[in-house]
C-alpha cells in the first residue's frame, strides 16, 4: 500500500502542485508504469476535473524555518485545485509548536489549506495534549500555528486530573498551557468537590487555577448535596491551596449554619471551612434573623463562629442593637461576647446600656455589660 505525503509549506507550494499533478496526469496517460499503478490504487475517481482523490495520504505542513507545523494522515482526501483546499476523511495526527508535538488530533474529516496558516477538523474531536495530560472534545477544531491558538467550538468538554469542563468554545494557548472556556460554561472539580458555573473561565493547567472575570455560582458540594453556594462577578479557585477568591460584589449561602455573607471580597478556604475578608462585610442568620455588621471579618463554617472587628453593627429580630469594636458570635447557641466602646439598646422593654464588655444572647434581650464605668439608662 503505498502512502503519498505532500507539503502545503510556503517554501514548498509549487512542488506540492507539481507532484499532484504529475501524478493526476500519469494516471490518465499511462506512459509511466510505477505513477499509474500509484494512481489506480490510491486515487479514486476525481468527483470534478479540479479536484484529486487519494487513499491513505499524510499531509504536512512546516514553517519558514522547517519546522513542523502540522502532520495529518488520512484514509482517504480530495484535493481542489480551484479552491487550493485538501479535504481528508478519518484525519490524525499531531500539531506542533516551536518543533514540538502539542497535541495529538484525530475527527471525522478535515480540511487544510494551501496557505499553511490553518487546520480544519471537524466531528467527533478528540484533541489530547501528550505534555500536559488535557483532553479536549468537540465538533470543530481550528490549527492557528502563527497564533499558537487552538480553537474548540460546539459542544466542548475538557479534561485534566480533577477537573472536568464544558463550554460552547474554547481557545487554547499551548506556550502558556492557558485553556478559555467561553458560552455557558460549566466546571467541576473533585477535590474540594464542587461545580462553577459563567459565561467565560479562564483554566490554568499548570497552576491550577480556574479564574472567571464575570457573573459567576460556585457550589460546594458534601457528598451528592450543596452545602454552600458562593456568588461574585469575579472568582479565582486555586486548587493546589484549595482557596477561592470572590470579587467583587461577593456572597456565601452556607446551609450549616444557616448565614449570607455580603462583602466586595471574600477568601473562602473549601477545606478549612473558613471564610476571611477585610473589606466591609454583612452576616446574616436566615433563621434567626440576626445580623451582623462591620469592617472586616472571619468565619469558622465547620466550629460555626464568626469573628468580626471594627465598628461592628448587630440587630436582632425585635429590634435590639448591640454595637461594640470586635465581637465573636458563637451560632448555634446564639451567644455573643463584645468588646471595646460597648452600646447595647433594646426597645420592649426600652433600655440601653453601655461598656467595655457585653456577653449574652441577642435573641433573648439577656446581654450583661460591664467593664469600665457602666452607664444603665431605662427608656420610659
């Protein structure tokens, strides 16, 4: 079986012409034996007087400097000598870089053209990057070698290690091992376990990190269940520190306790259970209907405390008010120990005090202030 390879390479075109059309023309002369029985095996009827067909035919493609660009074999390809396109059926092969094999391909058909700056293959894509270990699915892939950028579009699933991916398009660097994930994407990760969801992510195979730059959920899941939804109009998961970082405009939904965290920024640990920020930050009980203001804050979801500094804010469900400069809030029993500059207010029955230490519950209007001189004053 013999195999025919040319080359679309600048430096080549008019060799690639000619070796077609040498080999187009024995075929129908017959004056040179070892051309037409090249012919008659590898090339069937030619569907129109442009146009050549081969079996099993490598295609080749350098740049100006000899390196390799791409190479793609083929059971079977047409040649337009109009349209200076090769169509190739059942295509593989390896796209290189810089001279060196970045991924291995192979679809349901293809289409090169003559001017070597692009690769076309089409259904059934499978793209795996041999260094990296990422492999990318879809229905179209686009070869820019000149722009080191490899197009995924229609139906596009990644994977790499832990994560999985799906998106409408993706533009993939190989210099820079950089994957964007573009239209309703969707990303999931194993360990911490959880699912992300935006219309444009950034995927950092080296790094491991996952970076969106618009409106974006983030759940986390225990076990098959949501235990926390986070929200932000921006996000960076790492998950080598297994940290997510959410800004701006950014909230946490945690079930256990049962809170809603608003800050322009959030550092959520997904291991240690731990939220931290020192941007102005809202707590808020669902149940209870508690909430908490100040400067900046930290939150132990697993211990369910919340620690919150500067100017701190808390109302309670009838109204009662306890202001102080730090205060840890210890959730399930609702139990509050404030310092510093300590106001507590309360309107059935009408009261106020002040301090320098509170400690009590909210819920149940039972707060003792004390530290300092104290200053009781009864509403009438």
């Amino acid at each position: 079986m013999n195999i025919f390879a040319f080359s679309l390479a600048k430096n080549y075109p008019a060799i690639a012409i000619t070796l077609i059309g040498a080999i187009a023309i024995s075929g129908c002369s017959g004056q040179n034996r070892s051309v037409q029985e090249v012919s008659q095996n590898s090339s069937p009827q030619p569907k129109s007087q442009n146009d050549l067909s081969f079996n099993n035919i490598t295609l080749e493609q350098a740049d100006e400097q000899g390196r390799p660009l791409w190479s793609v074999k083929g059971k079977q390809a047409t040649y337009s000598r109009e349209q200076k396109v090769a169509q190739v059926q059942n295509p593989s092969g390896e796209l290189f870089q810089d001279g060196k094999v970045v991924y291995k391909v192979s679809a349901q058909q293809g289409e090169v053209r003559q001017d070597g700056k692009s690769l076309f293959l089409k259904g059934q894509i499978v793209a795996t990057d041999p260094i990296n270990g990422v492999v990318l699915r879809g229905n179209e892939v686009e070869w820019r070698p000149q722009e080191d950028l490899l197009l995924v579009r229609d139906r596009i699933t990644g994977k790499y290690r832990q994560v999985q991916a799906v998106a409408q398009e993706a533009r993939v660097s190989s210099r820079t091992a950089k994957i964007e994930l573009l239209g309703k994407v969707i990303a999931q990760a194993t360990d911490p376990a959880l699912q992300m969801r935006t219309e444009h992510l950034t995927w950092y195979v080296k790094q491991q990190k996952l970076i969106g730059n618009r409106a974006i959920e983030i759940d986390r899941y225990q076990g098959k269940t949501i235990s926390d939804r986070a929200t932000a109009n921006g996000a960076e998961v790492n998950l080598n520190t297994k940290i997510a970082t959410l800004q701006p405009q950014a909230q946490l939904i945690s079930s256990q306790p049962p809170l809603q965290v608003n800050s322009n920024s959030l550092s959520w640990n997904l291991n240690a259970e731990t939220v931290i920020t020192n941007q102005p930050i809202k707590v808020v009980h669902r149940q209870q209907q508690v909430t908490l203001n100040a400067k900046q804050g930290r939150m132990d979801l697993n211990k369910e405390i919340v620690y919150l500094t500067g100017n701190v804010n808390a109302v309670g469900q009838r109204g009662q008010k306890l202001n102080a400069q730090k205060l840890t809030w210890f959730v399930p029993t609702q139990l509050v120990e404030a310092t510093g500059n300590v106001v507590y207010n309360q309107i059935d029955p009408p009261a106020s005090f002040t301090g320098q230490k509170a400690v009590g519950k909210l819920q149940e209007q039972n707060v003792v202030v004390s530290g300092g001189t104290v200053v009781t004053k009864i509403v009438p």
